[in-house]
C-alpha cells in the first residue's frame, strides 16, 4: 500500500477550503430568469407609464440582465456622473465611482452596502449578496426599489429615478416579449387542469 504524501495531501485541503469560503455565480439563461421574474409579480408602476405591463417589464428586466451575459456574479464599475455626483458629499477633488452588482446591476449607491461608498442600502444588505448564484435576493431587492418610486416630488426621489431609468434602458424598450422569449417553454399546467385532447400540441 502507498503512503500518502503529506504535501500532497495538505496542498488539496487548502484548495479545498478555498473553493468552499468563495460565493461563486452562475450564468443563468434567460428563461429562467423570466420565470423568476414572474413568479415574483413586482407591479408595474405609475413611473413606468400607463403602456407598462408586467411582461413588458419581465422582458426589460430580462434584457438589462442579458449586459450582463446572465452571469449572476458580474460586477461593473462606472464613474458617476456630474449630475449624479451633487447628490453625494464629496470634496471637490474626489471623483466617485459606482459599483453594479449582480445580474440586475444594483447600485452600491442605492441598494445595497458595499463598505466603499455611502449608500441609502435600501435593501439592508451588502452588496456582495448580490454575486451569489442565487437570484431570489437580487430580485426581492429590485422589488423594494420598483415598489418604493413615486413620480413626485422628484427630489425626494432621485436616486430611485436614476435606478429606473437603468432598468428602462434604450436597448430594452423595443423588445417583443413573444419574439424574445420564444425559445423558452410556455406556463406549466396546473395538474387539476383538463388536459389537451389527443392529436393537439401545447
């Protein structure tokens, strides 16, 4: 019987507890998500416009994940922009930088606490939540921020404005959910429901 080398066997413990102390994402697919998405039944709001239905946002909201490549673990940094910067206390000389994270690319500035930037944190979590491959917190979150907008006053309202403006992005707004989600399989039947007679397709 060959001994084992202590080394060897040492070098695969640490990698070991590494792999199992690192949140890893997931690439999700989008018909996943949509189903998700669907289940959470976030409400269309008055801020949206009166055309928005709900499956106009589940596709807006599937579409801005896509930037992402459904990757449930992406992070982007982007500079923030003048406009965005008078609402945060900062000196002259310092320029802040906000971090995305996630599928849905919530906001260190708004959603959640990244320990780099002031934050409203209105979903009373740390950001890094948000890099896991489970989604169920992403979207309970992206729920709180959508609930919580009012059209008026905008003051009071600026960061939540900004945050739905990312979600209504140009590139979304033309997608066809039917087009979009052709792909994926359509709502499952309820078991109690009379199944299709023979000779059809679902």
């Amino acid at each position: 019987m060959k001994s084992i080398n202590p080394v060897k066997m040492l070098a695969v413990l640490v990698l070991v507890l590494l792999v199992s102390s690192v949140t890893e994402g997931r690439i999700m697919n989008k018909c996943e998500l949509k189903e998700k998405l669907e289940a959470a039944q976030i409400q269309v709001i008055r801020a949206m416009g009166d055309k928005m239905t709900a499956n106009d946002l589940n596709v807006r909201l599937v579409c801005l994940a896509g930037a992402t490549g459904f990757n449930t673990s992406f992070v982007k940094t982007i500079p923030a922009k003048p406009k965005e910067s008078r609402h945060v206390n900062l000196s002259a000389d310092q320029h802040p930088v906000w971090k995305l994270y996630g599928v849905f690319q919530l906001s260190d500035q708004l959603a959640c606490d990244s320990g780099m930037n002031s934050s409203l944190n209105v979903c009373n979590t740390s950001c890094t939540a948000f890099t896991d491959d489970d989604v169920t917190d992403d979207i309970a979150c992206l729920k709180t921020i959508i609930s919580s907008i009012q059209p008026r006053p905008k003051s009071n309202t600026f960061l939540p404005l900004i945050t739905l403006k990312t979600i209504l992005v140009k590139e979304c707004r033309s997608v066809v959910p039917s087009l979009y989600f052709a792909e994926c399989p359509s709502a499952t039947i309820p078991m109690c429901a009379t199944p299709p007679m023979s000779g059809t397709t679902l």
